[in-house]
C-alpha cells in the first residue's frame, strides 16, 4: 500500500506531520477515509474522531470543527482543536458531559445558551467515546 502526508494542524501547533497508510475524519456529511491516489476534494470537519494508520498501528485524535483537503496524496485538516486519545482526561470529559446535561435540562432558564451547551455536551461524548477505545 502505498503512502500519504497527513498534516493535522491546530491554532497552537502542527499536532502531525507524517506520511500514514490511511486517514478516516469525521466529515460535514458522514465520515471519510482517505488511501493514496484519492480523488482530490474539500470537506468540513465536524467534531468527532480523526484516525489514521501507518506501519501497522492506528493513532486516535478527536478533532472538533475545521476543513480537510485532499490533494496530490496529501491529507491536511486544520481544525480549532484536537487532542490525542492517550491524553484524554476521561474524569474532566465525564464533568463536562454532567454541566452540559444540567445545562440543556433547564429548558426554562434564559441564561443558558443552549448551542453551547448542545455543542459541550457533543465534545465531551466524543472524547469520552475515543478515550475509552484507548483503555
């Protein structure tokens, strides 16, 4: 099989740049994987779980919101944050899914903006989903 740049990049840093054997991203229509020779194209990043695998083994990110391009056997997705399953603080992430719940459970309250809850509460599962897979 042959092989593809994937170049992960965040507002902070570069978080991988290496060449993989396949990149599967969760994409604003579903999920997608990627192998050498694709088809180039654009999609939207939504949060979820970014894999990819080279020389055998498999690495877990969870990414939030950005944009991925396919060009030339070259993977780039900027997003606004992504983190490595291995580093994921599980306890923190179950905390989060607790605020995020309490908040969208008081329907009636005006002070809460509840895309944000909505869009925590989304986060704070993935990374729960991803982390878990790593244990």
């Amino acid at each position: 099989m042959g092989k593809l740049h994937l170049e992960l990049v965040t507002p902070e840093k570069v978080m991988i740049s290496q060449d993989v054997d396949i990149v599967v991203a969760p994409g604003s229509i579903g999920e997608f994987g990627v192998l050498e020779g694709h088809v180039p194209f654009l999609s939207g990043i939504v949060p979820g779980e970014l894999r990819y695998s080279s020389a055998g083994q498999t690495e877990h990110f969870v990414v939030t919101t950005g944009f991925a391009e396919i060009s030339d056997n070259k993977v780039s997705i900027l997003v606004d944050a992504a983190e490595k399953a291995a580093e994921i603080d599980v306890e923190r992430a179950r905390e989060a899914r607790e605020r995020a719940e309490k908040r969208l459970a008081a329907r009636g309250a005006e002070d809460i903006d509840f895309a944000r809850a909505e869009a925590a509460l989304k986060r704070a599962m993935v990374r729960i989903r991803v982390a878990e897979k790593k244990m």
